[in-house]
C-alpha cells in the first residue's frame, strides 16, 4: 500500500474527507471494510473512499485536498437529486445502471436482490445523477415504475453503453 509522510494513503484520504464534511456541518462514523474505508452519513449515505483512494495514488498529493472536496461536494448534491421513487419510467431506463460490488459492500443496504456475479461479488441495481451513482434498496424497488427484470435488463445495457476511457500515463494505459 502506498504511503505519504509515513501514513497509509487511505488513512489521509479518510481524514481528508472528514474533515471536509466536517466543514460542510457533516459528522460522520467510520467503517472498515474489506474495499478499504466507508464513511456513513447520518442520512444513511455510504461514501466510499476505496476509488478515491486509487485515484489519489495516480496523482500529485498537492492535488488530494481538490479531489476529495470535489467528491464530497458531489455527494452532498446528490442528497438534492429526485430519488428513485420519484422518478418517471423514462427516466429510470435512462439513469438506471448495473454495478459489481463485494458481497460484503451489501451490509448497509438492503441489496437482497443483487444477482450473484462470481464468489464474493455481486451485481446490483444503481440510478447514475450527475455527480454520483445510488444503489438501489430492495425496499425501493416495489415503489419503481419498472420491474426487476426490467431494471437489470436496461441498467446491463446502459452501463455496456458507458465509454470507456484510456489515459497514458508514464506509457502505461490505465483503463476507466
């Protein structure tokens, strides 16, 4: 694992976005889990820091304290987006989204619809907004305009849809 002054980069980035939701009048409780920290929210959000974590290792740590206020500007946004409930049917076959987490991700959400995908990973059901993605409750589902089948059918095809990106660094390709 990467280190900065001595410190695991998760434990700095952890600290970083505390203190910035702090700063926003966000207190948090910390999480360990096997993807690295998880910050819970007292709206019941999960803000997880394993991608801003990675991310923070591909980039100069001048630049850290940008990237988590960014990220943590965009999850507090996404407390103001519709919820999925409230969401038209056109408008969920065109924000719905498949998405594999760990089978141990799932402790905080009621995901017990997620489709096994391999051991220890599932497939589960998000709605992508602009700044963030929400997984899917299994509570909400039955308040949705669309059926399981369908949102699994649509949300594959839509997250096949998504470009993928290649940026070049030091010569390597890195794949997003």
């Amino acid at each position: 694992m990467a280190t900065f002054d001595n410190r695991p980069v998760d434990d700095v980035i952890r600290d970083m976005a505390i203190a910035e939701l702090a700063r926003e009048g966000v207190q948090v409780s910390v999480e360990r889990g096997p993807e690295g920290y998880r910050l819970l929210l007292p709206t019941g959000m999960v803000m997880f820091l394993a991608n801003i974590t990675r991310a923070a290792e591909d980039i100069d740590p001048g630049d850290w304290d940008e990237m988590v206020r960014r990220q943590v500007q965009g999850l507090l946004a996404s407390q103001s987006y519709t919820q999925p409930e409230n969401l038209s049917a056109e408008q969920l076959r065109r924000q719905v989204r498949t998405r594999l987490i760990s089978d141990e991700e799932t402790e905080h959400e009621d995901t017990s619809y997620a489709r096994p995908f391999a051991p220890g990973i599932v497939q589960v059901l998000c709605v992508d907004y602009p700044q963030s993605v929400a997984t899917l409750s299994a509570k909400t589902l039955p308040e949705l305009p669309l059926s399981l089948y369908e949102l699994y059918a649509v949300g594959q095809a839509n997250t096949d849809a998504e470009p993928i990106a290649v940026v070049r660094l030091s010569g390597l390709d890195k794949r997003f």
